[in-house]
C-alpha cells in the first residue's frame, strides 16, 4: 500500500491502470475526498453525480472532475465508472451501497455503513453476490497514527489495558443533515461512531453497553454518552455531541501507563503521548493524508494488490453496537452482546 503525505505531491511510480472513480452526491465531506483522489496515481476520478442536473453540472466545473450525471442511476450506469464514493446521508447508505453493487460498482461508503446489523450485512452479500468490493470509510483507521497505537499496545507499554476513554463533539447549524432524524443524523451516528471503532480496534467487541442520550429540538441524539464492558474486564467510556464544544480525544489506560492520542480522528498533527510513571514521552508521526491513503488501500484492492483494510465483520460489528447503544438509550438499561 503507498501512503500519502500532506505536502502532497503525486507519487513518482505507477504500479497498474488508475481505477476509474465516480462519486455519488455533492456532500460537503467529498472536499476531503476529491483533492485526494486527484492526487493520487492510482486513481483516474471520472465523474460525479447529483439529484439535480445544475448542481451537479456546476460541481464538475468547480471541481474539475470530467463528467457530471444527472441523477445517482445514470452514473451507476456508466460502464467506464468502477468503483463509487458513497457520500448521501447516512440513512441512505445501504441502499445506494447495495444498488451500486448490484450495478457491477465496488463501494467506498461512508461511515457509518448502517445502524442495523442486518441493512449491513446485506450490502455485503450484493457486494459479494456481484464481485465487488465493499468498504466502510473509517479514514482515520488508515493512518500511521492509529497502526502505531495499536502497535504500541500489543508491545505492553501500558501494561494490561484496564480502561479506553474517548470523546467526539462539535457544533452543527440549524440546516445540517445531522440533525435530521429521517437521515439517520445526531451524534452517535455521526461522531460516536468514531468512538465504538476505536473501542473495538482496541478491546474487541464489548460484552455489555449501556448508553445514555440528551435528544435536542429536532428528536436527534444531541449528545450520546456510553459506557461498555469487553472481554478482560476492560472498560470503556466516550462521549459525543453536536451540540457541544469541539473536542476529540482517544486514551488507552492501562495498569503502568496510558496512551494518550489528542488528534486520534483527523490525525493533523499526529503524536501519541506515552504517560508513564509521572513523564510523557511524546512519539511524533509522519503527517499523512487519511483519505489519499484509504482510496488508496481500496485502489489497491480492486487490482488485486491488497486487501481492504476494513471488512465485512468489522462493519457488521460496528452496526450491531450502534444498534444496542440506541435500545439502551431508549431503555434505559444496560444491554449484554
Ligand atoms: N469521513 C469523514 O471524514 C466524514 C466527514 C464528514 C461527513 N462524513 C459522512 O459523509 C456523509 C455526508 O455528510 P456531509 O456532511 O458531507 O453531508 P452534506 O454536505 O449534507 O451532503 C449530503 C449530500 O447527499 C445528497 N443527498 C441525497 N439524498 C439526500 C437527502 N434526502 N437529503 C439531503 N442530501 C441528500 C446531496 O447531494 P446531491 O443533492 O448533489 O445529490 C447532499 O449534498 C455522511 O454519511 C457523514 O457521516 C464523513
């Protein structure tokens, strides 16, 4: 897999045919998206599409991306387009993921894929029933950062893990899609989601999950606060908000020391500080470009020449505690897995 740096130049050698990429929508999360596909050797960025013609017509323009379609079908249609950026709001991820599939397209679907376990996993069977590739776009997961931390914990320099504590939040405007409950918005959705993959990546699956959430104006989790017990008795606790100051933190507390990740999302500026015994020792990173290296690794899968970093389970999982967070939200009680 190559890795991307900020600084961006384009890479120097090329190792196979670019992959001709399509995007659906004109989401505002595509500005990250398409300066990294442009970017990238591996990548021939063909075309996106809109609901409406105009905006889709002026997007292409603005952006400098080939060709524009009318509507999501015609671009699936378009045989020179093989693979799609899925960047719709999050209650319409499946659909389009599976409809992309069904029409010979591998997927890269924003996180997160689903809240239903079972939405997810039938993307993955179309995927698997077309031959096409389906990956959920977790970018910070694909950065030397988070491989590093996890490095760092499998070398024991907290010891054993006892506790993982994490937190997400920020502010939306009134008109943001987040706030939306018919497109599956708020904060879990959006941001905590962050959260439960780093507790997996870390602790595995959680045996038990009890959530708790403020439910703002428009009937959205505003603010998500949950806590969960893993294998080994280690604990987890995060927080997420869109209604609440930025803030963005990953700890993993262990019984001689504590990784400590101030950036672990975006991964800008990325350092992993070693608290231990009174000191922190501060390990500085590369900086890297998360999403160049995602549609690069997804790149390199659809040539055969890696495989995707995330799979199948991983975002089946993902749904699946998603999905008890909110019963225990609404229930009230904590709820075993
Ligand atoms: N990985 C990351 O760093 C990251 C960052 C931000 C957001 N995201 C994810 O990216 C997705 C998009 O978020 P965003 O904030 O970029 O969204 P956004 O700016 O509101 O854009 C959503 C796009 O979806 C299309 N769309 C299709 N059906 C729609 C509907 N019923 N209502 C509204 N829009 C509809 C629209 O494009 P057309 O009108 O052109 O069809 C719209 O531009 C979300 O799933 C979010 O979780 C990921």
């Amino acid at each position: 897999m190559c890795s991307g740096s900020v600084g961006f130049e384009r890479e120097e050698t090329m190792a196979y045919e670019p992959v001709r990429w399509g995007i659906l929508s004109t989401a505002r999360v595509n500005r990250h998206f398409i300066p990294a596909a442009q970017r990238s050797l591996k990548v021939e960025l063909v075309g996106v599409a809109s609901r409406r013609r105009d905006r889709g017509l002026a997007y292409a323009a603005e952006w400098r991306i080939p060709r524009s379609y009318e509507s999501y079908e015609a671009l699936l249609a378009d045989r020179a387009i093989e693979a799609v950026y899925v960047s719709v709001p999050n209650s319409l991820h499946c659909e389009w993921a599976i409809r992309a599939a069904a029409a010979g397209k591998h997927v890269l679907c924003e996180k997160p894929l689903g809240r239903d376990p079972g939405a997810v996993a039938a993307a993955f069977d179309q995927a698997h029933e077309a031959g096409t590739l389906l990956m959920e776009a977790f970018m910070w997961r694909h950065t030397p950062q988070t491989r590093a931390l996890k490095q760092l914990l499998e070398e024991g320099h907290i010891g054993t893990l006892r506790l993982i504590r994490a937190c997400f939040s920020f502010q939306v405007d009134a008109a943001n899609i987040r706030l939306r409950p018919d497109l599956d918005g708020g904060s879990l959705m959006d941001i905590g989601c962050y959260c439960v993959n780093a507790f997996r990546l870390i602790a595995g699956e959680p045996t038990l999950v009890f959530g708790q959430q403020w439910t703002g104006a428009t009937n959205t989790d505003a603010a998500f606060t949950a806590s969960l017990r893993f294998a080994g008795n280690v604990l987890g606790l995060f927080d997420c908000g869109i209604a609440l100051v930025k803030r963005d933190e990953l700890e993993a507390i262990g019984s001689h020391g504590a990784l400590f990740l101030d950036d672990p999302w975006h991964c800008r500026t990325p350092v992993i500080e070693l608290r231990k015994d009174g000191s922190v020792e501060r390990r500085v990173l590369d900086p890297a470009n998360p999403y160049q290296l995602e549609i690069e690794n997804f790149s390199d899968a659809i040539r055969g020449e890696a495989v995707p970093l995330l799979g199948r389970d991983d975002a089946v999982g993902q749904a699946r505690v998603i999905q008890a967070l909110f019963e225990s939200a609404a229930s009230g009680r904590a709820l075993p897995l």
